[in-house]
C-alpha cells in the first residue's frame, strides 16, 4: 500500500515530473483520496500558480490535515515550488489566506523597483549552499551532503513571489538564491522536509541528480553529523542567465502529415518556380510546397540534446476541426515531455473553442488540457489583440473575463506568455500619427525616420490599429508574465534583431521578454544580449538547417561574458 505518492491538487503541468520520475527507474503512485497521504513512504507535492489557489484547492479537497500529519510523521517530503511556499505561514499574493504554517515566514512578492530584474523570475539561476553536513567514516569527497545541489549549476526559476533569507529560518534553509538584488531561500531542508522553489523536473540533468537524490532509499533519513551554517554573501551581480529558445512552428503538411516548418515574412511555402515561355509570359512551374524542417518531437530532443534552454512550439495550423481531446499538439507534448527536461510553451490556439459535435472549452480549458500534457506556459497571440482592444475601449479596465486573465488567476501570471506579430509602419515625424513611435537608425523607403510597430493578427495577416506599446503594456496590466517580440519585417532576413523595438519594449515593461525574428549568426545573439536588457533570444530557422548550433550560439556568448548556462 505504500511506496512513492504525488499530490495532484490541480497545479497544471505534473506530467514532466512523473516523467522525470519514471526516467530514474522509479514508480509513481497518485493520491486520489485524504487518505492516500498518510499510507505514503514518500510524498512529492508539486505546485504552480497562486498561493491562495492552491491552498484552497488543499482545503476543498481534504489534505490540509493528512499533510500536516504526514509531514509531521517523518517520513520523506518533497514540495515543488508553490508545494514549497505552502509550508509558510502566508503569501502576499494572497492576503487572508494561512499557509500549512510548518515553517515561520511570510512569501513576500520580488521587488520591482529594483532595476535589475524582471519580475516574474523566470530562468535559470546559481542556488549558493547555505549549511553542511559532515558525516564520519565517508572519503572526503562526499563529507558535504548537499541532496545533488551543486553551486556551480543553474536550475530553472518560474515565480514572483519567494521566501526572503532571515535568520529566523536559518537552520530550514539549505541554498539561497540572489536574483538581482534581494536573496530568497531556493532550498528548504529540514529532517525529513526537502523542497525547492525551482522545478528540478525543467532544470535538465542537473534538476534529474536532484530528484534522484531524494528518490534514493532513505536518502533523507541518513543525514546525521555536524552541521555547518554559512552566512549568505551578497553578490555584485546575480548569476541569472540568458536563455537561448529554439521555436518550432508546427503544422500539417500538403500531405496531412505534422512538420515543422519555417517562413520568411511568415511564408512557410517554398518559392514558387516560374519561368518566362517564348512569348514572354511567365508561367508558375511548380506550386509552392511547406517548408519540411523535420518531425517535432525528434527535432525538440535533439535540442535539448544540443542545450537549448528552452523550446517552444507554435501551433500555426490550430487544427480547427479537431476535438480538444484529440489535438494533435497534446500528443507531441506528452511525447516530448517524456525526454525533454527543460521549460516547454506552447501557442496557437489557445483561445474559446467549440469541439464538432457542439461541446464548448474555454480558453482556461484549453490551456489547462496543455498544461496536463506537458506544457509550462501557453503563449497567445491574436486573441490577446483581441482583449487588448476591448481593454483599451473600456478604459483601460480589466474585465476578468478575458483568456489572459483567467489562465494568470489559475495558473500564475508565469504561465502566460503574449506572442506579439508587429511590423513596421513608417512615418516622417511622431506627429503624423496618434500611435507610440520608435526612431529608427534604418531610414524607411522614402526617407522616414520614425515608425510605430503595428500589431497584427491571423498569422500576421491582418494589421490591427493598435502598436506594440499598447499591446504589451496592456497585457502587462491584464497579468501576463512574458513578452515574445517578433517582428514580421525581421523574420528569415537573418540580418539580427530588430534592436529599436526590443529596447522600447524593454523599456515600456517590467515583464520578461524574449527576442525573435532576424537571427543569423552568433554575434547577433550577443548584440542582442549586450545593446538590450532582454532575458532571453530565439532561433528556428538557422537552428533546424543546422546553419547555427545551439552549442556554438552558447560558446560564443561564453567567450563573450554573457552568462549562459553550460552542459551539465
């Protein structure tokens, strides 16, 4: 009856844990009752979202009490992020609401008025080891008991609310973690309780050594000895990376088959061949087919493979006549999660859909189904031109009701992402439009020296009367926790970033944002990094045909100084 149980309350994307799990030879049960809790040997509690969602999911279902009991047995306890921040007393995020109260302290939210970060934290990041244990009778090399947490490694951070470093914790707190200029406690440890605020189950082969750590027999139950308390060092500089993304556009070929493919200006059919006859008339020849760049499951593990950060996939067909449960995207995500151990967002559909035989889903439902799949965050894109039109209309009041919204309220501002299509529209002088404009160094066709970005729809293929400094800042205000800032005037050019817009965007938003369209070599990604404030960059193209590699992108930036996180 006992053995190695997870706590589901509803959090979202458990299924790459349980993955990870099955992947180090271990089997995993579900507690699907209050009771199943205290029949555990050992207990994983994984958890995204806001804090007062997840306690009162806990409190509907039953496991406030089996929890406390649990962990109070002194049987092996493992939180996951939010599953970390439940064993605090409460949270700002959610005023009123009590904590499982087993450790003393308040989750306070990142301080935005530090001009060094973005806040949600969102990426990888150094964890500095705060106590020691040195046990007798052990070779010197293994005399610091640390559960696999190396110093010298980045794990992946997703939130925007942590536990500040005090004393009062001080003999709970395993690791720390400095993310601009504050220190939150990343690693709790304390006889029998084991979290971390970061996900072990995204962290690659670094975040696997975790879990296996706690996964091996008795592992916590052995940890006698002397303990050795450090004091924590305030850094000149955190050490949060830059990300490199690899984008996969997938969609269904002439053949019905699912690829990924790759546009230039958002064209993802091959050029047309023509030719003109003896009369002077030119003929097209052969009809364009999809760009085939590879099938998406084999491309995505050999990214990870190859270290890419992060992969995202866009779903640029949205399978309109499917039913929800039998999206295609669902089964590419279940597949990838089970090899692919870092962050995975999905976009293109995520909207308010109605199944052929006439059953509704939300976009909250939607999303939710990604989640379940494999999928950290959801990305939305013409609908969030959508919602900020009608934000805009309303006075630039939230309504609640938009798919923005509705996710951020569930699932964590962290797990919404707002995938922005603009393109140039040029102007003489600011004065010549209503719209936010960004003096450019690439004069227009006829001379202009300004242009507003105009967001578009449909693939990029209506413009709406709305600019990117609307857009972004709007959807800041509706709860979205990353910006991905393409630009159709950029894409498959690999002539680099459109840097203008990035650092007006930067400077508009204190969210996460992260660089498409235009990469196409090395020192593109480093310009990017070294003239802009961005967190992250991504590639497709110069990725799939291999004109790039991931690994020599990240060479590169080594040698440049940018701190990027290295193969472990």
């Amino acid at each position: 009856m006992g053995g190695l149980y997870l706590l589901d309350y509803g959090a979202g994307n458990v299924r790459s844990l349980v993955n990870a799990v099955n992947l180090l030879g271990y089997e995993i049960k579900w507690v699907n009752q209050p009771s199943d809790v205290l029949i555990a040997d050992k207990l994983i509690f994984p958890g995204v979202g806001a804090f007062g969602n997840a306690m009162q999911s806990l409190v509907s279902k039953k496991y406030v009490e089996p929890l406390k009991q649990y962990i109070g047995s002194g049987k092996p306890f493992m939180g996951i992020c939010v599953g970390l921040q439940l064993l605090f007393e409460g949270s700002e995020e959610s005023p009123g609401v009590s904590g499982l109260s087993v450790i003393p302290g308040i989750i306070r939210r990142f301080n935005e008025k530090d001009e060094n970060k973005s806040v949600p934290h969102m990426g990888w990041n150094e964890v500095f080891p705060m106590k020691e244990t040195i046990i007798e009778n052990q070779k010197a090399a293994d005399e610091s008991l640390s559960f696999g947490i190396k110093s010298d490694s980045v794990y992946y951070f997703l939130h925007s609310y942590a536990v500040p470093y005090t004393e009062k914790i001080r003999e709970w707190t395993l690791a720390t973690t400095q993310y601009g200029t504050e220190r939150f406690v990343s690693v709790v440890q304390k006889d029998n309780v084991f979290c971390t605020q970061f996900h072990p189950e995204k962290s690659g082969y670094a975040g696997l050594r975790i879990l296996r750590a706690f996964l091996e027999p008795n592992k916590l139950m052995r940890v006698t000895g002397e303990t050795i308390y450090k004091n924590p060092v305030m850094l000149s500089k955190d050490r949060f990376t830059k990300r490199i993304i690899a984008c996969l556009d997938v969609r269904t070929n002439d053949q019905g088959d699912l690829v990924v493919t790759k546009g230039d200006q958002y064209d993802v059919r091959e050029r047309n061949i023509v030719a003109e006859n003896k009369n002077g008339i030119i003929k097209n020849l052969e009809a364009g087919q999809i760009r085939n760049l590879g099938k998406p499951v084999e491309l995505a593990t050999r990214y990870f493979a190859e270290g890419a950060d992060e992969i995202v996939f866009l779903n640029i067909t949205s399978f309109r006549n499917c039913p929800l449960a039998d999206l295609p995207m669902l089964e590419i995500l279940r597949l990838t999660s089970e090899t692919v151990f870092v962050p995975l967002t999905i976009g293109g559909g995520i909207r308010d859909i109605t199944d052929p035989d006439g059953k509704f889903h939300s976009a909250l439902d939607v999303a939710g189904e990604y989640f379940r799949s494999g999928a950290d965050k959801v990305s939305i894109g013409s609908d969030a031109v959508y919602a900020v039109e009608k934000y805009l209309a309303n006075g630039k009041r939230c309504t609640g009701d938009t798919a923005i919204e509705r996710i951020a309220e569930k699932y964590g501002s962290q797990a919404v992402v707002i995938s922005v299509d603009p393109k140039r529209v040029y102007v003489s002088s600011p004065s010549d439009t209503q719209h936010h404009c960004v003096k450019i160094s690439t004069l227009g066709p006829t001379g202009e020296a300004y242009c507003w970005y105009q967001c578009t729809v449909k693939g990029g293929r209506e413009g709406r009367d709305i600019d990117v400094h609307q857009l972004v800042t709007a959807c800041e205000a509706m709860g979205a926790g990353e910006i991905l800032l393409n630009c159709i005037d950029k894409d498959g050019t690999n002539s680099g970033y459109e840097l203008e817009l990035i650092r007006d965007v930067k400077d508009a938003i204190r969210i996460p944002v992260i660089a498409s369209s235009g990469a196409g070599n090395e020192e593109h990604f480093f310009q990017v990094f070294e003239e802009t404030s961005v967190e992250a960059a991504l590639a497709a193209g110069i990725f799939h045909r291999r004109e790039v590699p991931i690994q020599s992108v990240k060479n590169y930036l080594s040698r440049k100084g940018v701190l990027i996180r290295e193969s472990d």
